[in-house]
C-alpha cells in the first residue's frame, strides 16, 4: 500500500473526534480537500483512509514529500542571493500610490523587500524600474519576483532597480 492511503491528522480544534468509520472531509494548509473513512481515533487524533483516484493520491504523496524536505531546508528560494550597495527603491502600487522600501536581499528573479504597506500576493507592482509579482508576506515585508529576471552581466551589488 502507498503511503497516502492513510493519514494521522490531529484536528486544531477541540471537542469530539468523528465516529470509527464516519466519512469525512479535511482541508489541509498545503494539500487541499481530502476525503476519506476514519478507521482509527485516540484522545487528540484520527486515521483516515483516503479516498482519492491515482493521480489525486500521487499528487497529495508528492507534495507530503516535499513539505518532509522543505523542513530540512532552510531556504527554499532558487536563487544565490546578495544585499546590494543600494538598497532604498520606490514601489509603485495599485491606484499611482508609491512607498518607499529597502531591499533585504536581491536575486536575479526577486527580492525581498521591507516595507510597511504589504500588497496582496498576486498583485503586480514596480520595484524600482522593474515589474514584479508579491509572490509572499514576510513579517517585514514582501517577496517579489520579477518578471524579466537580471542577466548575469548585470547582476552585482552595484545594481541600481
């Protein structure tokens, strides 16, 4: 049996588990709806058998295994990354408002910037002179990709966005 038949959740809330051999549907952060049978409780969590076709559970095993990986990685970014010399940048927003960031770090398809104001993920905004996408929320700030990466000729702690 593949190792996404079942599953240990331990529900966030308190109170009563569901029934031996209750169908049940799960949101987990991360996977999705999961649909299943539990099949075995105990005071804090349940098993549940997943009822899911081939491709949905080889999807959910491919993605348990790399949330399992991404807790022996530090930093799951793809790109070296560097502090430039230059660090303060306009970012412009939605509606012509512009705010002032600095740059935390830089690669050659992001950065991370610090900034008070932090734009919805998916909103597209313009670091400097370069459109980008917020692609995350950091406690300080933002994380954007850009949408034409540097090239390598121009990319150094000199660059000015």
């Amino acid at each position: 049996m593949s190792a996404t038949n079942f599953i240990e959740l331990h529900p966030a809330t308190e109170g009563a588990l569901p029934e031996i051999g209750e169908r049940v549907t799960c949101y987990l952060d991360d996977i999705g709806m999961i649909d299943g049978i539990v099949q075995y409780q105990q005071v804090d969590r349940f098993v549940l058998q997943i009822m899911a076709n081939p491709e949905r559970r080889s999807r959910i095993e491919a993605r348990l295994a790399w949330l399992r990986s991404a807790d022996d990685r530090d930093d799951q970014r793809k790109a070296a990354r560097i502090v430039p010399v230059h660090r303060k940048v306009q970012v412009h927003l939605l509606g012509a408002r512009v705010t002032e960031a600095v740059v935390a770090d830089l690669s050659m398809t992001g950065a991370a910037l610090l900034l008070d104001e932090r734009p919805q993920v998916g909103t597209i905004v313009t670091v400097g002179k370069r459109y980008a996408t917020v692609v995350r929320h950091t406690p300080e700030g933002v994380g954007v990709a850009f949408r034409l990466p540097f090239g390598p000729l121009t990319f150094n702690e000199r660059v000015i966005l």
